[in-house]
C-alpha cells in the first residue's frame, strides 16, 4: 500500500470518528433540548414568579374566577393554570399563590386535582416557609363535608410553611357576597382592579320561556322524570358547547340550581332532564319542584349559562366511552352529539335506569344513532327489570370484584337486573381494548351509588397504572351530583 494510499484511509478514518463524535454530541445537545422544553412546559411561567393563580374546577366554575382573578391583576402578569399544571415542588418558585379551589360532592376533589394530589402522597413535603398563599374555596353546605378539598389543601401547604395572606374565604353555592370579599381582599393586598374581577368573563345570562314540558318516564318505579324544552327571549341566540351547565335561578327563593343542558344551540333550545327530588322526610326539593310542577308553559325563567371546559369533548377522532344513568343521560347526550357533528362516530354509550319499558329518555334517537353506526355500541342496564343475556336466558351474576347485584327485585318479584358497572364488568376485554387504543372515559349521573362504583370497576379493568394514566392525561372525566 503507498503511503498516499495510506495518508487517503487516515484521513477517511478521522472523518468517520469525527462525524461520529459530531453525532454524539448532537444527541446530547437535542436531549438537553427537548428537556429544557418538557421543564419549560411543566414550569408555570408567570412572568416574574412573584405570584401564581391555580385552580381546581369540576363544572367551569372556579376556573371562571380564577380568569377572572388573574385578570384583575395586570401588574403581575399572571396566568391562570389548573392545579394539574403544578406540582408541590414547583410552589417553591413563588412569592405568592392564590388557589380557586371548588369540592365535589362529600369533599373531594375536583377529577382535575389527581395529578397535582398524587405528587403531594408520594413525596416528601417541600419547604414551601417563603410562601404566602390566599385560597377561595367553592363548596354547598348541603354537604357534610363542607369544601373538604380546600380545607385538606390548606392544611397541607400549612403543614409545609405556607402562611396564608387572610382566612380562607368560603363559598356557599356561588355566593355573591363571598366573592365580592374575595375580590376586596385581591384589592387590597395587590393593589387589583376590583371592578374587573366584577365584571369581566361574566357568563352569558339570558331569559328563556318554557315551551314544553312531558313527563319522560310515566308509569316508572322511579320517580318522575320530565323533558323540558326552553326558548331563548334573546337575541342573538346564546352559545354553548355540550357538557356545559344551565344555572337557572328559582324565581322567588334566591338560589340557583345547576342542570347538565341535553341539547346544542343548532336545535334552536335549551333542553333539560329534571327528576323530582323528595328529601327523606317526603319533602319536595325546591329546585326540581318549581321547574316540574311550579313554573308553566310560556312562563320565564332566568338562566345563565356556564362553561364546563372539565367536561368537554375532546375534538379530535379518538374513541370515548360514554356513563351515565338516569338524568346524567342529558350531559352525555349534547356531548355525543357535538361529536357526531364533527364526525366522529367511535362512540361508546353504557347507561343505566330502571325498566326497559318506562324510562326510555330519548329511546328512539338512542336506536337511531345505533342503527345507522353513529354508536359503535350501545349497552342499557335496566336494574328493575330481570337481567337477560343477549341470547335472551337469564343472566347469573359471580362475586368476582364484590359486582355482584344487590338483592333487591323487580316489580315482578325477580332478581334485579345488572347497573352499569356490571355491564362494564361483563365487558372488560372490550372495556380493555377500547383503552389501550386511546379511549377517553366520560361519567355523568348519580356520584352514590353509579359514579362510586364505576370508578372502582373501572380501576379494576385497567390496572392501576393505565387508571392512574386516564385521570392524569384527562381521558377520565365526570360530571356527578
């Protein structure tokens, strides 16, 4: 070999090593990149770090008033962010933090607050002395468990060194002078635009005359369920998206009343599911009494309607499955609709009510989307009624996951049939397939009893780390009362 010949492979040689030792260091550099993008992401970013606004919402609400709050300070620059965008270390970054923090039910936490809560279990507290905070919690005293979540919270960041900047302010029902204090407190600690929290991202509140009201499940052992059918007074007509909420004031009584809207504005109407509520004494409730029995076709009821952006679809074409039971169908209808209008059609409805042959809400639409493939699948449960498998014998129930039915009968003094969380048990494979291939989950109806259950069947099927990975991504979601 020539020493020309010899001199050429050096040199290819060295190239090659250099090319190569030039690759490395451009994977280590992209990495380094991509990192300072995943912490970017992950850090809030509030301009200066002297105060950050989170929030924990499960209807729209708190995270209206944390806009609302964030918008009424401009001298901060802040932001706000849900509670899931956080995590207990990242608090030591700021001066001071202000929560909008709502309680779902008997005091837990809104589905949204899960990935924040579970760094908070798994880690040592951090050092958070250097930390003021300021914390509206939005809660019913309907419930024992008042604002459970905030009180728990609170005790956790005190727990921590956190020093509250005033008392924590409670809100019962959206109650106007608890937030009128909130934002007299925002004003005076930071110098805030009081006027602006009371008037911006103020929603859309119109009158709408009832046009229609049908009694949907008459000869049912349950109690009365009623379709009802409301027109806008207004216009423009209003906006909206399914899963939002209608706040309807209760003429005369001063309190408000949430209901899951049915419908989207292309129908022209608000419509609503109401079932009467008796308390245990037999007293009526005051909200489903008045829209059920009190108010009367072509009479005028207020409404405001809220954003629910916890329960909204997501808008590209993956595949959801849809639970819910018996009034909890209205939430879940407007959503499936919403999809269908942009065409997507991998649809999973699971609904659960009591017989087959009376509490049929929106039966014929429901057969309709199955027949034509906007449903990929339909499964009904009717607990009333005897259980039948889909050749038609009757269905035997296992202990397996405690989903056994609870010894009750139907009208007929045969088992009850299953509820939803058996249909889910029944179908797990497919439950499980659905999953895996990206399905997002969505749960509207009764907290006791359907949501509860669910849930624990749900974790059941998927194993604790593809449900922990559901609630954390936002594929898990609910709209319970």
């Amino acid at each position: 070999m020539t020493e020309s010949t010899l001199r050429l492979a050096l040199a290819i040689v060295l190239t090659l090593v250099w090319c190569l030792l030039a690759f490395k260091a451009w994977q280590r550099s992209r990495q380094r990149y991509k990192a300072a993008l995943h912490d970017s992401d992950h850090t809030p970013d509030t301009g200066t770090l002297e105060l950050a606004v989170f929030y924990a919402s499960q209807t729209g609400t708190a995270a209206a008033l944390a806009e609302r709050t964030a918008r009424s300070l401009p001298g901060y620059a802040a932001v706000a962010r849900p509670l899931s965008a956080t995590n207990p270390k990242q608090l030591q970054l700021f001066k001071t933090l202000l929560l909008i923090l709502s309680t779902s039910g008997e005091g837990d936490p809104p589905d949204m607050a899960a990935p924040f809560l579970a760094h908070v279990y798994e880690g040592p507290p951090p050092d958070l002395s250097n930390l003021r905070y300021g914390l509206l919690a939005l809660g019913d005293t309907r419930y024992r468990n008042y604002c459970g979540f905030a009180v728990r919270i609170e005790n956790w960041l005190q727990r921590c060194g956190a020093r509250p900047l005033f008392p924590m302010v409670l809100v019962n029902q959206q109650q106007t002078s608890a937030l009128t204090h909130w934002s007299h407190l925002i004003e005076q600690h930071f110098q805030a635009d009081a006027t602006t929290f009371a008037a911006d991202n103020t929603p859309a509140t119109r009158q709408w005359r009832l046009r229609e009201r049908t009694l949907s499940n008459p000869g049912s052992l349950g109690k009365p369920c009623h379709h009802l059918i409301l027109e806008s007074l207004d216009q423009p007509t209003a906006r909206w998206r399914g899963g939002d909420i209608a706040s309807i004031a209760i003429a005369d009584l001063g309190i408000q009343r949430d209901y899951s809207i049915a419908s989207l504005p292309d129908e022209g109407v608000i419509r609503l599911l109401v079932r009467e509520h008796l308390a245990a004494d037999g007293t009526p409730g005051l909200g489903s009494h008045w829209l059920t029995h009190t108010l009367q076709p072509g009479d005028t009821v207020t409404i405001t309607l809220r954003s629910n952006p916890g329960f909204h679809a997501p808008d590209t074409d993956v595949p959801v499955i849809f639970i819910g039971n018996g009034t909890g169908l209205a939430g879940l209808r407007a959503l499936i609709r919403e999809r269908l209008a942009q065409g997507h059609t991998r649809n999973w409805l699971i609904y659960g009510e009591r017989q087959r042959a009376h509490d049929q809400h929106y039966g014929n639409e429901l057969a309709a989307w199955e027949r034509n493939g906007y449903l990929a699948r339909l499964d009904q449960a009717f607990s009333r009624d005897i259980a039948h498998d889909i050749q038609g014998h009757p269905m035997a129930y296992g202990p397996a996951d405690n989903l056994a039915p609870p010894q009750t009968a139907s009208c007929s003094g045969a088992p009850a049939g299953p509820y939803v969380q058996h249909v889910l048990h029944i179908q797990r494979t497919e439950i499980r397939r659905w999953l895996r291939e990206g399905a997002w989950v969505y749960v509207c109806g009764s907290r006791t009893g359907m949501a509860d259950a669910v849930d624990r069947t749900l974790k059941s099927i998927a194993g604790q780390a593809l449900f922990d990975q559901l609630r954390r991504n936002g594929r898990y979601r609910q709209d319970v009362y």
